[in-house]
C-alpha cells in the first residue's frame, strides 16, 4: 500500500503564468492541457514513480478535495527494437509519474495541490502560493530554427513498401511517419515552446514532459479515451485535407474531403476498432454513422465522436491499452500494421503518436494520441508527422501532408 499525501487549495493566479514562475525549480515536468475546455494540469518535480495505481491510498488535505493527479506519457511501440533518437533515449521508462506541485484549472477555479509522501509542509504550500501570485504575465518567443529536410526517395521508397504489402492483401492500411532534424539558431526553453503553444493558433491538447534537459511536446487534435464515472468518450480521427485561405474556400475543401472514397475508407477503419472495443467492454455505445468535419489551423479531418458508459470493472488504463495504437496512427489490422511498420521505419517513434494523459486518484482521466509533437534539448531536436496509407495513396500527396501537419509543432518556435 502507497499513501500519498496531498494539499490542494485555491490560488488567485492564471495557471501559466504560475507555472511560468515556479518551473525554473524543477527539472521534472508534465503538461496537459486542454484548449478548448479548463480541463488543465501542471506539474512540477516528481513525487513518485509507480508501475499501476493498485494500492493506492490517498489522503486529501486542504480546503479543496481534489484528487492527485498521475500523469502518464507511454510510447506507440515500447517493443519496437529499432532505435529512436538520441532525445527519447534519454527518458526513462515510468508508467505512472505523481508531481510533487500540480497547477490546476476546472470548471470551478484554479488550484495549487502539493503532493507528498507524508503530510505536506505548510510552509512548503505557502511559499509556492505566494509565487504563484506574484507570477509576472508571461510573453511569447520567436526562435528562429532551420529544418534539415528528409530524402522523398527514401520516403517514396517506405510508400512503394507498404503499397506493396496492401496489393498482397497483407494489410489495408498503414500510418507511415517521417521525422525531420531541427536545429534552433539560439537557445530556447520548454517553456518558450509551451507558451506559443498554449497562446498561439495551435488548437487540441497541449501536452510536455520534461525530464531533466531533454524535452517532449506537442499540440494534439485527437482525444484517445476519456473516463468521468462511468462516462467514456473517445472520437475517431483520420482523414485529412488542408485548410483554405477562406472560409468559402476550406467549405470547399471540407466538402472535398467528406465525398472523397479513399479518406472515409481510411476514416472507417478507425471507426470500426473504436466501436469493436466500446461494444467489448462498455454499453449505451454511440458512434454515429456518419463523419463531421475537425477544422485546425493548417488542416481539416474527418471526425466522428464516441461515445458510452464502461462496464463495473474497467479502468481508464484498460481502455487506454485497448484502444492505442489505434488504425489512425498503426493501421488496419493493428498488429500487421505495427509489424510492417518496424520493418519500414528505421527508427523507433518514442512518444510520438503514443498514448499520453493523466489518471487522478478516483480513476477519471484522459488520454490524447500523441500528434504533431517533436522531442527537443533547447539547442535541436526531431519533429515527427505521420498520414494513412492505403492503396490509392500518392506518395507526392502524402509527404505534402505531413508538412502540412508539421505547422503546428513547428508553431511553437513562433514560426
């Protein structure tokens, strides 16, 4: 049995600019932060590491009863024996990870919660309230960067391998992924590329794990799996095309998209491995028939929500693992998928397009697919991108793609 501590009380503060003051101090951190809703964590330092949350016993303490938030950042294919980077190399393999602070923001306020392993010091609470109050607003950053560009023979090369496979009936389909090196021209901070994300044109999830120097972040449009009770969502997202340089005009193509066979082939697949998986293990299931249209800054997507209630006995993690990866980010079957996958990409993705999210201590939480994310030192790092390939895919269409896909973590230098 782990018994965790935790204080959490109201503080008059924006969260980030009080994450901005209080983060110098800590070398461990995680980010998830929604957007489109207050549903925002920010955690400084690490508490504790824990392999699952059995056994968990948690005393709140505090004016405010808000459960310890565990925050969680797993890899597409931990297996995968083809070697990542050398900046995901450097992370740890934890599966659950306590902050000792976390900077809350719900529906009903913001929040300073300090964690421990025995009662929280007061005087601990205090200072770092007091910071937080004082936090000066925070400014945004251009960093000027050059990106190495990849090679399209090699990239034609992986599309001709997996068409390849899908002509020999193998496969349906396969999300392939290109990384590019990006070196900054002056020193930068996660919390530089934070901040542009967080106050910049990227919409979706902002996620960040920081652990010691090395850096993963990220803006993501696509929600894996939510759970509040027994309330799940999760949303199917594949399909895409660019946005226009008018409203008419991205009507226009969103129109485009929805008529296009290929795109709601592709859109299906992860359709049916969402619903298989809510039918298996959750009832009142709804997933509507037919596909709405994800408008983001650079691109649109075809978009079906889901929706059910979990059966007594499942967790967030069960759902989790069920679900990821999913045919929007392997491909069509799964396992086929990830196998050609490792025999076509030369590297291991890491955290990109992996599950990543937070579980409180009730067992409510959320996990995002990892998208339009890159890795970083504050000197250079990789962006990572990645589209669905299936038998009318063009290999020129689809690299454009990715670029495009590529805007929004490359927004985060301000660019």
């Amino acid at each position: 049995m782990t018994r965790i501590f935790s204080y959490t009380q109201p503080i008059e503060a924006d969260i980030v600019d009080a994450y901005c003051a209080l983060q110098k101090g800590f070398t461990d951190q995680f980010v998830y932060y929604r957007k489109d809703r207050p549903v925002r964590f920010m955690g400084m330092g690490r508490c504790i590491a824990l392999p699952a949350l059995d056994g968990i016993e948690c005393e709140l303490e505090g004016p405010v009863g808000q459960q310890p938030v565990f925050f969680s950042f797993n890899r597409f294919d931990a297996e995968n024996p083809s070697p990542t980077d050398e900046l995901f190399e450097a992370f740890p393999r934890l599966k659950f990870m306590l902050p000792e602070v976390i900077l809350v923001e719900d529906d009903r306020g913001a929040y300073l919660q300090v964690n421990s392993l025995s009662p929280v010091y007061p005087g601990r609470i205090a200072r770092f309230a007091r910071q937080a109050a004082a936090a000066p607003r925070r400014n945004r950053r251009t960093i000027p960067f050059k990106l190495e560009p990849d090679s399209r023979d090699a990239w034609r090369a992986n599309v001709e391998a997996a068409l390849d496979a899908i002509g020999r009936g193998r496969i349906s389909k396969v999300v392939l992924s290109r990384r590019q090196r990006l070196e900054a021209l002056e020193p930068f901070s996660s919390k530089d590329l934070l901040v542009n994300l967080i106050d910049g044109s990227a919409r979706g999830t902002v996620l960040l794990y920081r652990y010691a120097d090395v850096f993963f972040c990220g803006c993501t449009p696509e929600l894996l799996v939510r759970k509040r009770g027994d309330e799940v969502a999760s949303m199917c997202l594949a399909g895409t095309c660019p946005t226009g340089a008018t409203p008419v005009e991205s009507e226009a193509l969103a129109a485009a998209l929805m008529a296009d066979e290929k795109n709601r082939a592709e859109h299906d697949y992860v359709v049916q491995l969402i619903r298989n998986v809510l039918d298996r293990v959750c009832f009142d299931v709804n997933v509507p028939a037919t596909p709405q249209i994800m408008r983001l800054a650079h691109v649109q997507h075809l978009y079906t929500p889901a929706r059910a209630r979990a059966l007594q006995g499942v967790a967030l993690a069960d759902l989790m693992e069920d679900l990821h990866p999913t045919p929007a980010v392997a491909g069509t079957p799964v396992g086929e998928a990830k196998m050609l996958l490792r025999a076509i990409e030369p590297y291991n993705r890491g955290f990109y397009a992996g599950a990543c999210g937070f579980v409180d201590g009730n067992g409510d939480g959320e996990f995002s697919v990892a998208l339009r994310t890159g890795v970083f030192d504050g000197e250079m790092g990789w962006v990572y991108g990645g589209c669905g390939i299936v038998g009318e895919s063009d290999a020129q269409a689809e690299y454009d793609e990715i670029n495009l896909k590529l805007c929004t973590i490359l927004s985060a230098f301000g660019a």
